[in-house]
C-alpha cells in the first residue's frame, strides 16, 4: 500500500518566535512599508529580474484599493501596489487559500490597471506603464505539472513566433509548495526568501546562512514580541480564522465522503434487489438492515 501523505494540520494559535511571513497582514507589515521599502525593493529584484530590464532603484507605495471603471465594475484591494521611478507599475500578491481560477485573478487586476493608468485628453495615445504582477501562491494549481520551475513567467507573444513577446504586461507567479530546500541548500538570494516565506515561523532562531542585513529586518519585523497589542490582536484573529476555516472544509470533506459512501452501498444494494438477491443476502453483503434493504425501490 502506498504511504498517504502527511497532512499538516494548522494549530489555533502561533507556536513559534515568529510569525507567518505567508500570513497576509504579516506579508504586508514586511513589505508594504515605506520605512522598509527596501524588502519590498528586493523581492522585486529577485523574482522579476528576467523581466526587468533595469533593476528596481526606488518605488513609491501606491493605494492598495483601485476602484473600479464604473459603478457596476468591481473595486479591488491589492496586498501591495507601487510605481518606481520610471512610472512601471507593480502589483504583489500572496496568496494562501486555494482558488481556481488565481490567473485569472491576476491577469483582471492587471488589466484594472491598466485601465486605471489612462489618461483622460485626446492626446493620450495608450502608452501606458509597464505593469508587472508578482504573485505568491501558498498552494499549488496544478496546471504547470510539466513545469518544475519554481516560478513561472507569463507575458504576450506571437504563436506563431514565441521569439517575438512584448513586456507591456508581465505575470509572474512563485511556486512555495514547490520549494523543498533546506537552509543548508540555499545559496541564492531567490532560494533564501523562498526559504522565508515558507519556515520563518517554524525557527527558534535565524538560521546563520541568513546573515545578510535583508533577513536581519526581514525577521525583526516578523518576530512576534515585536508585534504591538493591536498587531498580536490582528495576527491572532486571522490565524483562528485560518483554522476555523480548516475545521470547515475538513468536515464538509468528512461528510461528503460519507454521503457518497452511503449512497453507493444503496446503490449496490439496489442492483442486487433487482438481480434477485434475498432480503438476508442482501443485508450480509452492504451492511444495510433488513428496514433499510426494503424500504429500497
């Protein structure tokens, strides 16, 4: 029998010395903040460089919430949105829940802003931004099962010439259940802040192969006795939320199980009624008692 695979259950409240940086307000309290805008400046670096084609020097911090183009549209809240200094646009986004259709996600909020970077005149001629989407994802979507990179790069091309692409919008999206490095294996700077993101809250220390100044701020911010009141409050709300929504899905997961259990032993039960089975044999094979076996039509 193959062995089942180990399911990591949350526990209600945080256990470590840190928090999870994968946790979305810890995400923003690291790298939404204009005193710490060079975490934010790194990730950016280190995870878009293919597609840059300057480094990221400086950004400013935009408003998170874009408001739709009419009433009818729908208004969006980013986790981060920030403009560097030759007007790019960038959007990042960690994402913890699974959800089906997170490119789609991705590639709507691009678009609004896209649609948000026009300007109103006749003379504007839809030069807009570079505008680029760095998501994180805390699950896996299981449609890049060929794919083994870490992170996957989406961006527009020509089918019929894959050489001719254009970097107008550019999506780029990190893998974390993929990474499966120890400390001891990181050497990039990509693979540590994977390494971050995915075990900051499981340490009792930071490890010594993160000695740069980056993980020294990176993990001052995450440490939880860092946390002001309102902060813990927060982080506590949300991390009970995370596990009340667990307990949820496992016992819908539970349940529908069940019901499709019961459902196929009626549904045997059923066709041996009508291959002529007895009552007594019929009972002996499902299980079912002898009310339930005739009450079956």
């Amino acid at each position: 029998m193959p062995k089942r695979k180990a399911i990591r259950i949350p526990t209600p409240f945080p256990q470590g010395r840190y928090a999870e940086l994968t946790d979305d307000f810890v995400f923003k309290k690291a790298f939404a903040s204009e005193e710490d805008k060079d975490l934010l400046i790194a990730l950016l670096n280190v995870f878009l460089e293919p597609k840059l084609k300057y480094p990221v020097k400086d950004v400013h911090i935009e408003n998170p919430y874009v408001k739709g183009e009419t009433k009818n549209n729908r208004d969006a809240v980013l986790d981060i949105h920030c403009q560097d200094l030759k007007g790019n646009e960038f959007i990042v986004e960690m994402q913890v829940s699974e959800q089906k259709f997170f490119i789609k996600r991705a590639l709507y909020y691009l678009c609004m802003s896209v649609a948000n970077s026009g300007k109103k005149g006749k003379d504007w001629d839809f030069d807009f931004p570079k505008i680029y989407s760095l998501n994180f994802l805390n699950f896996d979507l299981g449609i890049w099962e060929k794919c083994d990179e870490i992170v996957q790069y989406l961006s527009l091309q020509n089918d019929n010439h894959p050489e001719i692409s254009h970097d107008y919008i550019n999506l780029a999206f990190v893998r974390l259940p993929k990474f499966k490095k120890t400390v001891e294996e990181c050497e990039s700077l990509q693979d540590k802040l994977i390494f971050s993101l995915c075990h900051a809250h499981e340490l009792k220390s930071k490890p010594k192969q993160l000695r740069e100044k980056l993980f020294d701020r990176l993990f001052e911010i995450a440490k939880i006795s860092n946390f002001s009141s309102m902060e813990w409050s927060e982080y506590i709300s949300r991390h009970k939320a995370k596990h009340d929504r667990y307990a949820e899905k496992k016992y819908a997961r539970e349940k529908g199980m069940a019901e499709g259990i019961a459902q196929g032993i009626a549904q045997t039960a059923r066709n041996l009624k009508s291959m002529g089975f007895s009552i007594a044999q019929i009972v002996k094979a499902t299980g079912l008692s002898k009310k339930e076996v005739s009450a079956l039509k």
